[in-house]
C-alpha cells in the first residue's frame, strides 16, 4: 500500500505509522466514567470509507488520511494541523 505524504509525495506504507482512529474526540475532564470507558476501550469497525491517524517518520508529518477499509483505496490526505484546526474553528469555517 502506498500512501501519500504532504511533504515527500507518495510513499511506501512501511514508511508509516499508524496511530488510530482519527475522528475520537477525548471526554471532558468531568465526563462520567462510563464516557471515559467508551472513549479508551470502545472502537468502531467500519467498513468503507475511515478516517485515520498516521504518522510518517522520515519528514515527521502527521496525516488524517481517509481510507476505504474495504479495498484500502486511499480517498484523501490531509495535514494534521489543518484537521485540528478546522475541528477547533467549528463546523462554521468549514
């Protein structure tokens, strides 16, 4: 599988890491305990398209690269940064 880097083009999978589902939101500190517990130990399987969290080492970029779990056809690549920073402006900014 190849996968797309912001900054180096396309690149082998072994390049990356993967680090998990990228649409997780953490709880509230004060969230009840039965939130916390979905939030560490529950996780989804979905089949089709997926966002996810990877990291690659040798330019040391974080990526939300959405992927088809199905065929693993990759559908987009984003910047890490970028997502954040459109989560935390709101669906507004979007």
């Amino acid at each position: 599988m190849r996968l797309p880097c912001s900054c180096c083009g396309p690149r082998d999978s072994g390049e990356f890491v993967y680090r998990g589902d990228a649409t997780l939101r953490r709880p509230p500190p004060d969230a009840p305990e039965t939130h916390w517990a979905d939030y560490v130990y529950l996780r989804d399987n979905p089949a089709g398209p997926h966002r996810e969290l990877w990291y690659h080492q040798p330019c040391r970029s974080w990526l939300v690269i959405t992927r088809d779990t199905r065929s693993h056809a990759i559908l987009a690549a984003e910047a890490a940064e970028a997502v954040a920073r459109a989560v935390q402006a709101g669906p507004e900014a979007r």
